[in-house]
C-alpha cells in the first residue's frame, strides 16, 4: 500500500511540475509568456522542481517515521514547497518574498503586485510544518525503543 501511495503522490508531482507547464506553455500565446522570462528556463526550473518533490515525496513515503532520513526528507520536500509558493507569488523570482514589479503594455505602465502578507503567513506555516515534523520524529523514535 506504501508504494503505491508512493508512485502516485510522485506521478501527481511530475504530472503538475511537468507535464501540464509544458502543455501549458504551448498554448500561451508568446506575448503572456515574454512576462515570465525565457520558456526554457521556466520549463528547466519547473521540471527540476516537479522531479524533486516526486522523488523526496516518494523517499518520504518509504521511509519509517522514526528514520533520520525521512525527517531529512519531510524537511526538504516542505522546504521546496515553501520556494515554490514564493515563486509563484513572486512571479517567476521566489527571491521577491511575494513583492513583484512587471512591465505591461511595452514598458508604458508598471503593475506592483505585493503579497508579502501571504509569504509571510507561509514562512510562518514553514515554521510550524518543521516544529510539528520534528516532534513527530521524536514521538516515532520514543515509540521504537
């Protein structure tokens, strides 16, 4: 049962960071697109991102609660989720922290779009997620011995 949880959460992974982006990117038209930077590089980024949540996801998975590792694991794949939330927000730069500035209509108007409200409220939840992980690894290697 482990492994089959395993297979789909990372094919559900590599299906959102993959498969759709790249489908996705082939129906936008190139202006849309022109907005986020090169197409390569968000697609490169994106995959990178989508094949890394799939295989700590899985690992995560497989791994006993009481496993230094899967601690590793829940702490990393929490913490791609966290960059991947700020890059969305940040429209392309997760290094923004949700305040983003694009150029519209040629460059005769510029759109500020500041959600800094909602990557602090994430980083706080980053801040829970570990505390609630490293607790559970602890309960897991207290229940062992």
């Amino acid at each position: 049962m482990k492994i089959l949880k395993a297979l789909f959460g990372a094919l559900l992974y590599l299906a959102t960071f993959v498969v759709i982006p790249k489908m996705a990117v082939e129906k936008m038209p190139a202006e849309m697109m022109a907005q986020f930077g090169s197409q390569e590089t968000l697609l490169s980024t994106l995959t990178t991102i989508g094949v890394l949540l799939a295989g700590l996801y899985a690992f995560k998975t497989l791994t006993p609660k009481s496993n230094p590792a899967n601690l590793l694991s829940r702490t990393l794949l929490d913490f791609l989720e966290l960059y991947v939330f700020l890059f969305f927000i940040g429209l392309g730069d997760a290094t923004n922290l949700g305040l983003a500035e694009k150029q519209v209509m040629s460059a005769k108007a510029t759109v500020l779009f500041n959600f800094r409200i909602f990557a602090q409220l994430m980083l706080i939840a980053f801040a829970i997620k570990m505390i609630a992980s490293i607790m559970e690894f602890k309960e897991a290697r207290d229940m062992k011995k």
